[in-house]
C-alpha cells in the first residue's frame, strides 16, 4: 500500500470524503490537485508537484483542524 493510500483510508474512517485529480498547468507541469470534505461544510483542497506531496498537506491541514477541535471541546 502507498502512503498516500493510508491518508485516504483515514481520511475515510475519520469520516471525510477525498478525491483527486492531476491536471496540466499552463506550462506543460503535472500538478495533483486533492481535496478532503465532510457534510457539514468543512473541506480543504491542496495543490502540488507530486500527488503523494498533495496528500501530506492535506493530511496536515486535517490533522491542524482536528487539533484545533479537539481543544475547543475542552
């Protein structure tokens, strides 16, 4: 399994919706775009380089807004 397979699946058991997509830029780089989201609104959507690079950031910003959460319940 690949690192960024293991984001996903806790992006997923964590209750988040996540997808991805790579895309030409105007000159002519590969940039992976993914983004995390729940029904209650909260989403987040990164871009970079490389797709495993994208998922780390994603992951990062989740784990910063569960952190965050997290000390606002106590």
């Amino acid at each position: 399994m690949k690192y960024w397979e293991i984001i996903a699946n806790n992006l997923r058991k964590a209750r988040w919706s996540w997808g991805s997509v790579s895309a030409v830029d105007s000159q002519g780089r590969t940039i992976w775009i993914a983004d995390a989201h729940r029904g209650d609104g909260k989403h987040f959507v990164v871009r970079a380089d490389e797709k495993l690079t994208a998922f780390l950031e994603l992951e990062r910003r989740f784990e910063a807004a569960s952190s965050r959460l997290a000390a606002a319940i106590c």
